[in-house]
C-alpha cells in the first residue's frame, strides 16, 4: 500500500519532471530563435554580399563601358573612321569663314522694328558689314 | 492524495543521467576552453580569419574637355585549381588555350602541376592555383567560363589603360606592371589619383568561400580623384601630327612642340620626339620617355635675343628707332678692342626694330654692350633662365647661365645671340609667354582640377605668376617689334598667318659636336604668339638635328609648322583676328616693375 508519504513525494517528483519538461522546451525555443535568427542573419549577409558584387560588376562594367567610349572617341580612330567610312570630313579653314563683327541680335531686331513701324522694307542684307 | 508519476529513485536515476550529460560537456568544454584554447584558437584563425584588403580604384585623367586620357579597365587574372580539374574537361583545353592565346602545352603542363617541391627538396606541398594568363578582358572571361572547365576561375583587378596610345605620353605618364607610378602627371598627381584601399576582417568556409555573416570590422576604401588637365586632346592631336610630319620630312634627332595659353600658362599641347605609346611602354626605350621639353637643353640661338631687346627697351635705353652700326666688325670697349659676331647677311645700319627683325647677331651684341653684363644677366635670370620654370614634373633642370664672374671676354657679345647660354625649350617658351602676357612670367602649368566620382572639385589650380619680367608698355612695345618678323622683310615670312598679326622670333643654333660649333648640326626653332595685341596661343616649335640639304634653319624647319599648326588652332579654338593699336598708344597704368627696373639699374 502507499504511504501519504510517498505519494507527496511522486506528485513532486512529477511537478519537477513537467517544470524541468517545460524549462527544455522554453530553452530549446530559446535555441531555435537564436537560430532563427543566425540564420536570417546569414541570409541577410549573403544577400548584401551578392548586392555588393552584382555592384562591383556593373562597376566595372561601367569602367569597362567608359575605357572603350574613350578608345572610340580617340583623335586617331575618328581619323581613321573618317577614312573608312569615306565621310571626307574636313576642318574648316579661313577662307571659308566669314566673320560676323556686327550685334546680329540688334541688327536682326531693328530689321524686325522696322516692317513693324515703317513700311519701307530694310535692305536684304540688313546693311551688315562682314570681314574675312 | 494525488500518485505520483514516477518513484524517487527512478528521479534521482534521471537527475543523475542529466547532471552527469551536463558534467560530462562541462569537463569537455572546460579542456577546449581552457587548456587547448590557445592551440586551437590559432589554427581556427588560420584557417578562418583573415584581413581582406579592399582595392580603391585608381582616379582617372582626363583632359580639358572631359576626355579620358588615362583610365582603369577591369581585367581578368586566369588561372587553374590542378586538384579540381576533371578528366571529361580534358578535350575543352585546346579551346581554353586558343582563347588565352597560349600554347596547348602550356595549358596541358599548367593542370598537370599538382604539387611543387620546395627549394631544398624536403617538403612537397599541394598547388592549389596556376596562373594561365593575366590581362584577360571580360568577354574573354566570360567565353572561358562558357566552356565549363571545373576548376578554371579568375581573380578580377583594374589595369591601367591610355585610349590615347602615344598621345601626349610625356605628360601623362604611366602605372608599371607593379602598380607603381613612374613619370608624368600619374606620378605627380599619385596622391590623388590612387585613393586609399580599405579593409575588412572575414572568415571563410572550408572551401575558401567568404562566410559573410562573420565579417568584422571593416574600412571601406576611397577610390582616387579625377585630375582634369589643361591639356586638349584635339590640341594635342594637331601638334602630334604636325610632329610626325617633321620627322617623315627632316628625320630630326629629336624635336619638340608647346603650345600654352600666355596668360594662364596652362599647357594646351606638349608633344615630343621620340614618343612612345603609354600602353606598351615596356617595350619603348629609356630614350623615347624622356620629357625632352624638360629634360633637355641647348643654345637657344636667336631667339634668346628677346632678352637683350626686351631688356634694353625696358631699361629705357634705346627705342624701336634707335640705330646701330651692324658693319663694323669690333668696337672699343673699356679701352679694348672687342669683337663682334658675324652675321649671316651684311647689314650696315639697322634700328633696333630691324635689329629683331632680320636677327641681326651684331646688332644684339650691342644691346647686350649698352646693357653691360649685370643687367644682361638680370633680365637673363628675370626671364627665367638658369632656374627651374616650376613646371611640376619630375626631371626637370634649370638649364645653364653662369654667374657674371664666370664670363670670358666673349659673353657679353655671345649671350645677347643665345650663345653661352643653355634652356629648355620650356624655358624659352615661357620667357615668349612673358612677352605675350605684357611682362608677366607665369608658371606653366598642365593640371586644372581635382574632381571626385560625383564631379565636385577637391582642388583647383589657379594660374601662378612667378614676377613681373618687363613693364606692360616693353611687352607690348616688344611684341610689336615681333611681328616684324614674321612679316615680309623679316627672318619668319613663312610664319606668318594670313589676316592675322603673328609675333615670334626664329632661332638656328649650331650643335658643338666634338667640342666644336658643327656646320651640318643644327636646332631650328621658332617660338611665336597670335594676335600679337590680344595673345591667345603660344606656340614653340624646336627641332634637333633636322636632316636636309643645306642648313636647318628655324624659318626652315620650323617657323612652317608654327603657321600650320596655328592655322588649325584658329578654327578649332575659334580665335578672331584682332586689329593692333597703334604702339605708342598703349595704355596700362603703373606697375610693379618700377622698383625692379630701378634696381636693375
């Protein structure tokens, strides 16, 4: 037959047991958001290690880009280009220059005064003085 | 009363079983922790931790206008675990090796390398990397990648590159194969240009592979600056090709051409020969990297005599109008007999305007007796001779004017031609530009900016002016008399530009080979400015050793290619002919030079 004594002695023993049950599974819960969260750590550190790279590689896709730009717009090749696709393009030189010493602006706006105010028609030329 | 659920003892049994788990992980941490930790902590370290470097990427130069001159281009440094290789990837190296450019059997012997002994023959250790090609650009890469070969991988990193090949090299300069800058504005401007490399604590799995969930600390890097040069790639393309025409047509031993803004004293263009191309730069000799302009002196001939010209005027000595008898050939001098030079024509009396004119070599060594020799060599020092012109890049060198109690009896008729006396041609350039800038020398100069990534300016380098050489009224007075140069009657006809007023003086020296004037080795030069009443350019043209027949003489060899390139300039820098006020109209308020002109005296 059991005592009084032992069957104190078993309820304890049982409450321990539930409490030391519980104590594991709020620890172990403890331990998976720890791990959890390691783990989302990780994640997120790879993520940002991917971002980093795919922006080093678009880096240097940009200087890579910018090399070969400037290699197209050296002198020598537009020369050569000139040439090979036959643009003969040619500088400018000063007999093919006119310049202009006059205000254009003040002469183009007395021209456009005068058909407003007068009838008389000014002169085709504008009355403009041009050295070579 | 309530059963319990399990007997004491069997309680006591399970607390026994989980204090001794705990126990037993305790004495075991307690061993790791404690009495092997250093061991351990070490080879974990070793095997885990390291300090990455991270590489800032070198600035670029550009020029005036934004053009690159110098950039990084990323490249791919390929190479081969031996250990990963797989049997089945075998008939893929011919392809790996036709892409690299490099032998099959290279290919072959470089997968192949599992082990390496060391130098003493006692330990054998794994090879777990083989370089196969360094320079791999990333559509290569991207091809060998394609092919699949397990164990082939690169390591990317910046090379430096010149889309200009040989354009304007001598300033530009070059990175060598060790990352170091060597000469030009990429050793003068390293300090902004190569930034500051950064660095960051991680660990890495088994594999090597980055866990970048245990990066430490970190520093990130800075990547360089942008120098902005005053130079123009268009501007230094027309002098380049001008400089090759030289050589197809004269074969010089070498030759130079400046061109620079008087009154900034930036450089526009500075182009030398021999050149070489910036991007194989291993392969061009010592010779050819020589920044001649700087490096290099000779007798500047006649065109020294804007000195003894300049320096009389200034002192009030003589006028334009004043006369010399240039057909005598020795004058009395402090109770001696001194001789003067000879002159290529007979001239009897010439003014001092016909003096620059026709570069009469008597005429300039009167000046040079009026002046005596202590303000002779003032001004001399005053243009900048015998000094350092400031210009910031290495090698430079000051040139040769002796001290007056170094002089023989000859000097003072001899220095007033350009005799005596050894420069740079940045030397006489710049003196040209102080003529152009109304009397004032300034520094020259080849950087504008300093920029950052976003485009903010860090720096910026203003014009400097180094003194104020002759008074504004001399300068202008000055360049006056050298437009009779370049005007019919004068030694430059060939210089002049139609429609606009070009000033310059021709200069022809005789190399001293063998410790004597040579009579078939010369420098030609011309060194001039337009419009002479607003001047926007200066250009130099310097040739050594032009080969053909008869004597190389600046209006020869030189003054051509003054008006050639100045011609282009014209339209490319949209330079307008500007009408010259009379001279003896010239205004200017007072200047500084008052108190130098009295010391002088």
């Amino acid at each position: 037959m059991r005592t009084d004594r032992q069957t104190d002695s078993g309820s304890f023993g049982g409450s321990v047991l539930l409490l030391t049950i519980a104590l594991i599974c709020y620890a172990g819960g403890i331990g998976f958001a720890a791990v959890w969260l390691r783990h989302e750590i990780s994640v997120t550190a790879n993520n940002i290690k991917v971002l980093e790279q795919k922006i080093a590689d678009v880096q240097r896709r940009v200087d890579e880009a910018a090399a070969e730009v400037a290699e197209a717009r050296s002198p020598e090749n537009l020369i050569r280009l000139n040439q090979e696709l036959g643009l003969n393009l040619v500088q400018p030189d000063e007999r093919q220059v006119i310049r202009i010493t006059e205000n254009v602006e003040r002469r183009l706006a007395a021209k456009r005064f005068d058909r407003l105010f007068t009838s008389t028609p000014t002169p085709p030329d504008g009355g403009r003085t041009r050295q070579r | 009363m309530q059963k319990g659920l399990v007997s004491v003892f069997r309680l006591a049994l399970v607390c026994l079983v989980v204090f001794a788990s705990f126990g037993g992980i305790a004495a075991r941490l307690v061993h790791l922790q404690v009495f092997e930790r250093d061991e351990l902590v070490s080879e974990v370290e070793r095997a885990r931790k390291r300090v990455r470097i991270l590489h800032a990427r070198r600035g670029e130069i550009r020029d005036s206008n934004g053009n690159l001159l110098a950039v990084s281009r990323p490249v791919v440094q390929v190479g081969v675990d031996p250990h990963s290789v797989r049997v089945e990837d075998e008939p893929m190296l011919p392809h790996l090796a036709e892409l690299l450019g490099l032998p099959v059997e290279k290919v072959v012997e470089a997968f192949n390398r599992k082990t390496v002994t060391s130098s003493d023959g006692r330990r054998v250790r794994q090879v777990r990397w083989v370089k196969l090609a360094d320079g791999v650009s990333e559509e290569t890469y991207e091809d060998i990648m394609l092919l699949g070969i397990k164990g082939v991988y690169g390591n990317r990193q910046y090379r430096r590159t010149y889309p200009g090949g040989s354009l304007a090299a001598h300033i530009i300069g070059y990175i060598n194969r060790e990352n170091t800058a060597v000469m030009g504005v990429e050793r003068y401007m390293d300090f902004y240009l190569r930034g500051q490399d950064g660095w960051r604590e991680q660990e890495r799995d088994g594999r090597g592979g980055e866990l970048a969930q245990f990066r430490g600390r970190e520093i990130l890097p800075r990547d360089g600056y942008h120098v902005v040069l005053s130079i123009d790639s268009v501007v230094q393309h027309y002098v380049e090709a001008e400089l090759r025409r030289i050589v197809d047509k004269f074969d010089p031993v070498g030759a130079t051409i400046i061109v620079s803004d008087p009154k900034t004293g930036y450089i526009l263009a500075l182009a030398n020969h021999p050149t070489f191309d910036l991007n194989s730069y291993n392969t061009a000799d010592i010779a050819s990297q020589r920044n001649r302009a700087i490096t290099d002196i000779y007798e500047p001939g006649s065109t020294f005599k804007i000195v003894a010209a300049s320096a009389a005027l200034d002192l009030g000595l003589v006028n334009p109008q004043t006369t010399f008898d240039c057909s005598l050939e020795a004058v009395s001098r402090r109770g001696r007999l001194q001789r003067l030079p000879g002159d290529t024509h007979h001239y009897e009396s010439l003014t001092v305007a016909e003096i620059v004119a026709k570069s009469s070599n008597r005429g300039a060594a009167h000046l040079g007796i009026l002046l005596g020799e202590n303000r002779l060599y003032q001004y001399a020092r005053a243009f900048g001779f015998g000094q350092e012109t400031g210009f910031a890049f290495g090698g430079e060198v000051a040139g040769i004017l002796h001290p007056v109690d170094k002089w023989d009896g000859l000097t003072i008729t001899r220095l007033p031609m350009g005799h005596a006396v050894g420069v740079t041609p940045m030397q006489i350039h710049s003196a040209m530009a102080a003529i152009a800038n109304d009397g004032v020398l300034m520094r020259p100069q080849v950087s504008r900016r300093i920029i950052d990534r976003d485009g903010n300016i860090v720096a910026e380098f203003q014009p400097i002016e180094r003194r104020r050489v002759v008074s504004r009224e001399t300068a202008r007075e000055m360049a006056h008399l050298l437009m009779g140069v370049c005007a019919p009657g004068g030694t430059a006809p060939k210089a002049a530009i139609p429609g606009f007023e070009v000033a310059g003086k021709t200069g022809t020296t005789q190399k001293i080979i063998d410790g004597r004037y040579s009579r078939s080795h010369h420098v030609g030069s011309f060194i001039g400015f337009f419009p002479a009443s607003d001047p926007r350019l200066v250009i130099s043209v310097i040739i050594d050793d032009a080969r053909l027949s008869g004597t190389a003489y600046g209006s020869t060899v030189a003054a051509p290619s003054f008006k050639a390139i100045g011609e282009k300039l014209i339209q490319y820098l949209g330079i307008s002919p500007v009408a010259a006020p009379p001279v003896g109209s010239l205004a200017g308020g007072p200047d500084n030079f008052s108190l130098n002109r009295d010391r002088i005296r």
